[in-house]
C-alpha cells in the first residue's frame, strides 16, 4: 500500500458502512416486521459494506489524481 491507500485504508469507509447498514437494518426491523429482523440487518449490511468500498475507492482516485497534478 502506498502512502495515498494508507490514508484512506484508515478512515475505514467499508467497515462504517457496514455498520451503519446492520444499524438501520435493525431498527427498520424494530420499527416494521418481525421478518425483517432476520432480512434486513443483512441486506442493509451488505449494501453499506459495497457502497463504503466505493467511496474509498473514489477518494483514493481522488486524492491520486490531486497528488499526480501537484508534481
């Protein structure tokens, strides 16, 4: 890992992401059905873990294409 993927590695975008998707996942389950408590933690889990790998891998394109245009 380079100094760039380090930095953003550190932030944890995935890992938040998942946990703010088992959170909402269990309070949607809380607030709703009963079915929804085996459901939901997961689903909502699982797109918060894909959608913090997306944000980390556009702000290491980002913070690379800042560092490329300083040089």
């Amino acid at each position: 890992m380079d100094d760039v993927e380090c930095a953003v590695a550190a932030a944890q975008y995935p890992e938040g992401g998942l946990m703010l998707g088992l959170g909402l996942g269990i309070v949607l389950a809380v607030l709703t059905t009963d079915f929804l408590v085996v459901v939901a933690p997961f689903v909502l889990g699982t797109i918060g873990f894909v959608v913090g790998r997306r944000v980390r891998d556009r702000k290491v394109r980002t913070l690379r294409k800042r560092d490329n245009h300083a040089e």
